[in-house]
C-alpha cells in the first residue's frame, strides 16, 4: 500500500486530494518535527518551511507534514475550494507524484486564540539520520467514514452526548491503528498523540484512547481545545513516533 517518495527520502500512505494518511522515512533518513513560535499565514508559513529547509541542507520535497490551524470549519465546499490553493503549491514545490499529495495534513480551528486566516502551525521534514526504529506521521483524522462526504457519513452526526463522543473516538482510534499498522509502525514507537476537540474528554482520554494506546500511554495525549476542520465533525486524533522536535 505504501509509495515511495524518493526525492524526499520517505514513503507514504496514499490518502485523498488534500493529504496523504501518512508518511515513514527510509533507510539512512529520520523525520524531524517543527513548530513554529507562532503561526503565520499559510502562504507566508510556507516562504518559512523553505528558509528552514535550506539552512538545514535540504530540498523543497523533504517536506513530509503539515499542520494548519483555521478560523473556523469549513462547509465541504469551502474545504474543497481551500485544497485547490494548497495543492497547487505543492505541485509548483514538485511534490505531488503522479497525482498523489504525500503530505499528511492536520488542519483545526482552535476554540481561543484562533488565527484570522489558515495558518501554518508546524510541519515534518526528513534528514539524513539512522534512528533505532524508522520515523513516522500519521495524518490527522476525524470520525468521518473513508471516502464519504457530507453529514450522512459523519459517525453518530448531530450528536455530542458522552455516548457518542465515545464512539466517535473509538472510531477515529481505529483509523489511527490502521494507518500506524500500514507504516509499518507501532504503539511503542508513539512518541506524541494529539487530541483535538471543542468538548470535555477525561473519559474518552483513559478509556477509548490510553487504554488502545498500549506503552505509548506512559506519554499521555496533548489536547488542543479545537474543532476539526470540516463543519460537523466534532472529534480528531493525529500522532507521530520522531526521535527529534525543534521550536522555530
């Protein structure tokens, strides 16, 4: 299932138009992660994702993640409409390979603080590097059935009782398990989990998500009180197993 990205020395988990489900880096590469001190707008975010990559050596197609963060959900159609812009700057960087975006994405609208305009938050690149165990990111996702659009494939839509918060997280759980599996990755090698969402989650953190995650519960989770980025759905996980995170 997995494609090769050579010129960025990764390999990837085809997903749809907008991302990929998530990357690995190859033999002799590591993935690095990010964050920038504070957001800048996209295209602005992107101009930095290049500085970055040439003082550190490297090509435009070592970018291998994004994060983004959102005024607010998008309708389908506005989600749609965006994607055409980012997609086209990927194809001008020449990292789209014959249609395919490799980048996984996250991109949330956060409930204080949120940006004006979508913005980059912090982004995956690889390195030459040898790590015990190959590097991954696995793509944000919320509890929206694969391949499905609109409300009719939005599990438990319409609904945040403390019943269907947890079925959406268990959902999303398994999505995760099934792209981390794919990597070729494993609970062990988690090294950070990120939840996101607007409503109370002590409950679904120890049962639907610690609990699954096995030894990378011993790291917890990171919660960013947001909304993921497509109107009506309510909850999304992402994670990453990197040996190395830097602060820009």
């Amino acid at each position: 299932m997995l494609k090769d990205a050579p010129a960025g020395n990764y390999r990837f988990l085809p997903g749809i138009a907008a991302f990929s489900s998530g990357v690995v880096a190859m033999p002799g590469f590591e993935i690095v992660h990010a964050t920038l001190g504070a957001p800048l707008p996209w295209r602005e975010g992107f101009a930095r994702i290049d500085s970055h990559l040439r003082e550190a050596g490297r090509p435009r197609t070592a970018l291998c993640g994004i994060m983004l963060r959102s005024p607010r959900p998008f309708t389908f159609d506005g989600f749609d409409e965006f994607n055409q812009g980012y997609r086209a700057v990927l194809g001008e960087w020449g990292i789209l390979l014959d249609g395919d975006n490799p980048i996984p994405r996250t991109n949330v609208a956060p409930v204080v603080g949120a940006p004006g305009e979508p913005a980059l938050y912090a982004f995956d690149y690889t390195v030459a590097g040898t790590t015990a165990q190959p590097t991954f990111v696995v793509a944000g996702a919320g509890e929206l059935r694969e391949r499905a659009r609109g409300p009719q494939g939005i599990v438990r839509h319409g609904e945040t009782s403390p019943e269907a918060m947890r079925e959406k997280a268990r959902f999303v759980m398994g999505v995760m398990q099934d792209r981390m599996a794919a990597l070729g990755g494993s609970w062990s090698r988690i090294t950070m989990l990120d939840v996101y969402t607007a409503h109370p989650i002590h409950g679904l953190v120890e049962d639907e998500i610690l609990r699954r995650a096995g030894p990378a519960a011993i790291h917890g989770v990171r919660w960013y009180p947001s909304r993921p980025p497509i109107q009506g759905l309510e909850f999304e996980l992402d994670m990453r197993g990197v040996a190395r995170e830097v602060a820009l």
